[in-house]
C-alpha cells in the first residue's frame, strides 16, 4: 500500500491503555496522532481499554499505529487481537512481541543466539522465602532486580548491599510471579535504533540518576544525550551489530530500539529489546531518526509503511 492508498483509510492510533505505563502511552500517542494529521491521514486516537475490539469496529478502522507500552499492548495481546480482525498493525508480531516483553525469555533467545547479555539469575515468587535472604545470584554485587514483564525500568532497582536485596524483590514482585536478578555492569548505557530491518543509528544516555530510571526517562533536563555514542568505531560498530542480531533474533519488524550496556573492556551486552518505543519529547528512537535525517513526521509514516506492507 503506497502512501497515496494510506491517506484514504482510517488510522486508529492506540494508546493508553491499562497499565503502569499507561501516561507514557498517552503522550505517545498524542504525539504520533499530531505527526499524522500533520501529513493529512484521517487518524483518530483510540484508548485501548476492554472494549477497544468494538471501538475499533465502530471506527471503522483500516490500520492500527500502536503506541501502548506494556501489558496487553505490548505482549502480543492486542496483536492477536488485530490479527483475528484482519487489521493490519505497526511493529512487531504476537511472538515477537510476546519474546520481547518477557526479560526471561528473550534473554535465553539471546544466548541460544551467541548474543552477550549479562549473567542473570531467575526468581520466582514461590521460591522466595519470607526475607529472600537465602537467595544466592552466583555472582559479585552490584545486583540489577527487576521485574520480567515490565517496561520503562518500572520496578527496577540497584542492589549494592545483600541485606537490600529482600526489598528490592518485594517490589519487583509487585509487577508479577517472576523477577530477574542481573549482574550490575558499569558502563556506558546505548541504545540502538532499528526500522525496518536497517539500523538508524544510536544515542548514549547519561541519567543524572544511578541508572535509566523510569524518572529519568521522562524527565526533560534529568538526561543527557550523546549522538553519535562516545565508542570507538570498532565497539559502536560491535554494539549494532549485536542489536541488529538481538531483533532478528526475537523475530521483530517495524521499529525497535535495542539498549545495550558497554563494560570498560568495551564489550556490549544487550538488556532487551523494546518493540515499542516511546514517541514522547525525551524519547530515544525519534532523537536517533532526527540524526538519521528523519524528522518526526517522517518517522510515522515510515512506520506505519511497513506495517502497510
């Protein structure tokens, strides 16, 4: 479907949503339906709650841009959904989706593929006991705890202390049965833009906070970014490599920005994969294109072409 033919259907822009992450989604989406209608589509926002299967009937809609971050939106729920529709939809499929979302099982996607990823331990919640203090990761502090189906670092903290640990994986189970215990890399924080199977480009984020917080994310001033990375090339060239593997090897498509961790010895680790990149004014991927010579605009309809095709 070319450009021209996309102009005479309807876009149901989705956003919103029932999740921790449901205000980014929102900003998202205004954002993306503000570059549509900025290029002339008949676009309308659509907040994906319980009734969003007649909503999208009683709209009419022809082509769905999804900007939900997390839960049903995220996990290959609403991809399903559109599928069993006939509606056609923006990023990745249900199991890509589904394998990117869940931290457990995109990490063992990774290592099935040779791509590095830091050691990681799992815990389940009816393996803890009441303090969590008879865990034991396998490796050294600093420890990363964070739930595994969650997005935007909701529910991650930092471990530098054992005695911390209990806490922290009492908060991470608060987001559900399964938490992830990662070793603590220092290094330089990257992410890497991909659309449509090329690489963009990337960007190094310098948070003011320890890590990439979900406040420092969403915070204009709390971050600081780099483009191109401060890399050499070699490792910049490695750290786009190992991303371009890691969304091949979820099996994504449209959109993806892949973050990554550079240790001092300049090897990369990838952290995850998100099929769903925030469009707000601090996001990462629309920064990346902006470098790459795609303004906002520009970047939708690129977007949404591939899900069109």
């Amino acid at each position: 479907m070319n450009r021209k033919k996309m102009k005479t259907i309807k876009i149901g822009v989705l956003l919103g949503g029932d999740t921790s992450e449901r205000e980014v989604s929102l900003r998202s989406g205004r954002a993306v339906l503000k570059a549509l209608l900025s290029r002339n589509y008949n676009a309308k926002a659509i907040d994906a709650r319980s009734d969003l299967c007649s909503v999208l009937k009683k709209e009419k809609i022809n082509l769905a841009f999804i900007v939900l971050h997390g839960g049903h939106g995220e996990n290959g729920a609403v991809q399903g959904l559109l599928e069993v529709m006939n509606i056609p939809y923006t990023g990745s499929g249900i199991l890509a989706s589904a394998l990117a979302m869940d931290k457990v099982a995109s990490k063992k996607t990774f290592l099935y593929h040779g791509i590095p990823v830091p050691p990681f331990r799992v815990v389940l919640r009816s393996g803890v006991g009441r303090s969590g203090s008879g865990i034991r990761p396998g490796f050294s502090l600093p420890w990363v705890v964070k739930p595994s189906a969650e997005g935007s670092s909701v529910g991650v903290e930092i471990v530098r202390e054992r005695t911390a640990l209990s806490k922290a994986l009492k908060d991470a189970f608060g987001y559900g049965e399964e938490v992830v215990i990662e070793k603590y890399i220092k290094g330089q924080e990257v992410q890497i833009g991909i659309l449509n199977d090329e690489v963009l480009g990337g960007v190094e984020v310098r948070p003011s906070d320890e890590f990439y917080s979900y406040k420092a994310k969403y915070t204009a001033g709390m971050t600081e970014y780099i483009m191109p990375p401060q890399l050499d090339a070699r490792t910049y060239s490695r750290a786009k490599k190992a991303a371009l593997a890691a969304h091949r090897a979820l099996g994504c498509r449209g959109a993806t920005r892949v973050d990554l961790i550079i240790d001092r010895e300049r090897n990369p680790f990838v952290l995850e994969v998100n099929t769903i990149p925030g469009m707000t004014e601090t996001s990462l991927l629309p920064k990346i294109a902006q470098s790459a010579g795609l303004d906002f605009p520009a970047l939708i309809e690129k977007i949404m072409e591939g899900a069109a095709a």
